[in-house]
C-alpha cells in the first residue's frame, strides 16, 4: 500500500477513536432543558425520570435567579442550590435516586430566559 | 440673534442643568440602603478577591470531591484555594479556585453546592442552599464569596436579623431553625466597607 494512503488511514482510524472516546466520555451526560427552549417563570424542568445522578448543572446566557435541586417525583425536594450569578451553578453532591430539576424561579430578569440548558451525569 | 440673548440662553442651560443636578443630588443621598440588585459595572471575580491572592490557602493536590465534579469543571492540582474548613454547625468547607490563566473564578463545597463566576454583579455571589431535605436535618445556608469591599452581610429571617461569618473572602450564615425552607430569608444585605448598604434583592 502506498505509505500516503496508510498515513491517511491511520488518521481516519484515529479520528474514529478519538470521537468514539469522546462519545463514550459524554454518552452520560442528558441534556433534560434544551438550548432551543424558553424558560418560564415558576415551572420546574426536569429530568423525567429517576437516575442515580452524579451531579446537577444549570448553564444560563444571562443573569437571573435559578434554582437546581433534586426532587422525589411527588412531595421532597432536596440539595437545594439557588443563585443569581454563577454560571454554571452545580449541584455536585445529589444524595440518592431522584429527579433532577432546575427551574427560574425568582429575580429581576435581565434580556430573554431563551439557550438555558439543564444537565446531569448519570 | 444678539449677543445679550446669547448670554441669557446660556443662563437659562446653565440653570436649568444645576436644577437637574440638585434634584438628581437629593434622590441619591435620600437613602444610602438603595436596593441595587446589580453592580453597575461589573467587578471581575479574581482580582476582586485578596484570599485568591494567598498562597497558604492552596491545598495539595485535588481533593476527592472536587474529582466528583463535571469533567471540564474538575480544576488542576496547585490550583486549589480552600477558603472554609469545616466551619459553621453543618461543617461547611469551600474550595476556590482561578479558572485557567482567566478573571473567572470556580467555587465548589460538599454542603453549598457549586459554580463558576466571571464577575461579581453585585458584592456578595449569594447562594441559598440545602444539603439534605428541605425542612428537615440541616438547616439552610446562605453563603458565597464576597468582594474585598464588604465588611458585613446582614441575613434577615423572621423579622430578626443575624450576621454572617465572614473570612478568606467567602461569606456564610445558616438559619438557626432547621425546619424553615429556603424561603424564610426575607432579606439580605451586604454592607461595604464605604459605608454602602446593599440590598441583595433575595
């Protein structure tokens, strides 16, 4: 085989690997409020089900008051973090078998609540 | 037009212009606790902080409830500052650290939760947490860094007003009853060193 070609091939493969390590390192984490929403005043996004998660996180674009915690389905809530500033807050430490939530939840707002995107690791 | 109407108009700007200033003089000294919900510029986090200046705060290595966090938010070992060590009645530690060779500083504790902050909006990054149930077991914290200028956070729950703990640039103050929920703080003030009171807005 000509050696270009090989060296061509050994990238492909490379490159091959290198996304599937990629993949396999992200395929944990779930994205439950997506970037292309809009966030409303008081209701609660979550995760949609139970998971063991490893830790909860709110990116917002802007500043505004944003709650993340965790939450049985029905009547507790849990690891409770609520901030104006910090982006991302992280809720790093959830406690158990729980939903995951993060919701606006108080604040002056300053521009659109739109791009806010909700993750955990489980 | 002549140069005496000239000269009246221009007393006329003038007056009118010291007549703004006077009135705009009166409103901002009327009450030096002005609700500010927001810095008007906003204070990078790092250099705003002298506790990120100090080396005996740094930790060895990379403690294990750091290595919890997200992946891209795990820091580097050397740069961890640990600016709270077991304090309060929940035993509250924080690490603080600088995020790569930028003014945005990460904060992670294993009781108040964790964030990355670019600059200080206002002078105390305040956070209201719980660790376990709400309502029950530990009792709500609120805490965060704060900026050099602040000298006392005054927190507001039940009409009385307690004062938090502040060292190393990191503020925190729980509530003294373990059942309230995160909605009892009514209040929450952050005094500067000039005298300024502000009013958090929580």
């Amino acid at each position: 085989m000509n050696p270009k070609h090989l060296l061509v091939r050994a990238a492909a493969l490379a490159a091959v690997v290198v996304a599937l390590s990629a993949t396999a390192a992200s395929a944990t984490i779930q994205t439950y409020f997506g970037p292309a929403w809009t966030q409303q005043y008081g209701v609660r996004y979550d995760s949609g089900g139970y998971n063991y998660p490893n830790w909860n996180r709110a990116y917002r674009p802007l500043w505004y008051y944003e709650t993340i915690h965790y939450w049985d389905g029905c009547c507790t809530s849990w690891g409770f973090k609520r901030n104006y500033d910090e982006n991302p807050i992280v809720w790093p430490n959830p406690g158990g078998y729980a939903w995951s939530t993060c919701m606006y939840s108080d604040g002056d707002i300053q521009g659109s609540l739109d791009d806010v995107t909700c993750q955990f690791d489980a | 037009m002549s140069i005496t109407n000239l000269k009246r108009r221009n007393w006329t700007v003038l007056g009118v212009v010291a007549v703004f200033a006077a009135v705009a003089a009166v409103l901002t000294s009327r009450d030096s606790t002005a609700r500010a919900t927001a810095s008007p510029v906003p204070q990078p986090a790092l250099p705003a902080m002298a506790a990120m200046k100090n080396p005996s705060l740094f930790v060895t290595g990379v403690p294990a409830f750091l290595t919890r966090l997200p992946a891209d938010m795990v820091p580097t070992a050397g740069s961890i500052r640990k600016v709270a060590d077991r304090v309060g009645r929940s035993g509250i530690t924080m690490y603080i650290w600088q995020v790569g060779v930028t003014n945005t500083i990460c904060l992670a504790s294993p009781t108040v939760g964790a964030g990355c902050l670019d600059a200080f909006r206002r002078p105390f990054d305040v956070s209201i947490t719980d660790v376990d149930i709400v309502g029950e077991g530990d009792a709500v914290v609120v805490s965060g860094p704060v900026t050099d200028e602040v000298v006392d956070i005054e927190v507001t729950v039940g009409g009385q007003v307690g004062h938090a703990t502040i060292a190393n640039n990191f503020a925190y103050y729980e509530l003294a009853d373990a059942t309230l929920h995160p909605d009892a703080v009514e209040k929450v003030v952050a005094r500067l060193r000039d005298g300024t009171r502000f009013d958090l807005g929580v």
